[in-house]
C-alpha cells in the first residue's frame, strides 16, 4: 500500500506520460500540443516539489483531467477508436495510463491525509 501512496511514485509515472506526449507533440501532433503538455508536467513537477496538502491539490487538477478522457481510452482498447499509428502499443499505454490515475488517487488521500494529521 506505500507503493501506491508515494507521491514520488505518482511523479515518475505521471512523468512517463508527460514525455511520451512530449514525443507526441513532437512526431505527431505538432507543437501547438505541448500548451497541453508542458503545464500539466509543472503541475505533476509543482506535486512532488510541494507535497503535502498542495501537492495533493496540483496532482489533483491532471488526475481530473485524466478521468475525463477514460471513455476515450476504453474506446481505443475496444478497438472501435483505435488509433492507427500507435497500434498494438494502446495495449501497454492504456492500463499504464488507468494504473496512473489509481496512483494518483491513493497519492493524493495520502498526501492530504499527512498533512491533516501534522495540524
């Protein structure tokens, strides 16, 4: 359960995503991407500086984030919005991705819950 609880932990996988979209932005997409990428990579990086109560509220803000594009990522594993240039590679990024938001769900209970108990 401390695995899971780590704010350290939550940093590299959340870090993991930020650069592979940074590729992303770089291969596919364009750089007009990376006004998505690069603030959500402060956010994470903001986290692990802070910890605490306010590294839980900035880890929470892509967490929501992430949430909201988990029918996409069902979708793209059901085949049915696949994306063809990552091909068989959605089977290794999307429960990457789903594991990171659990991460971040327990990261941030934890590091709220810390900071709560200190007061």
């Amino acid at each position: 359960m401390n695995f899971l609880s780590n704010i350290r932990n939550a940093f590299i996988a959340n870090l993991v995503i930020v650069i592979f979209h940074i590729y992303i932005a770089f291969a596919v997409e364009g750089l007009d991407f990376l006004l998505i990428v690069l603030p959500v990579g402060l956010l994470i990086t903001g986290a692990y500086y802070f910890r605490g109560r306010i590294g839980a509220a900035l880890l929470t803000i892509p967490t929501i984030g992430y949430l909201l594009i988990v029918p996409d990522l069902f979708e793209a594993i059901t085949n049915e919005g696949g994306d063809a240039e990552i091909g068989w590679g959605v089977y290794i990024l999307v429960p990457f991705w789903l594991f990171t938001i659990i991460l971040n769900i327990f990261t941030i209970f934890s590091e709220a819950k810390k900071s709560s108990k200190s007061k």
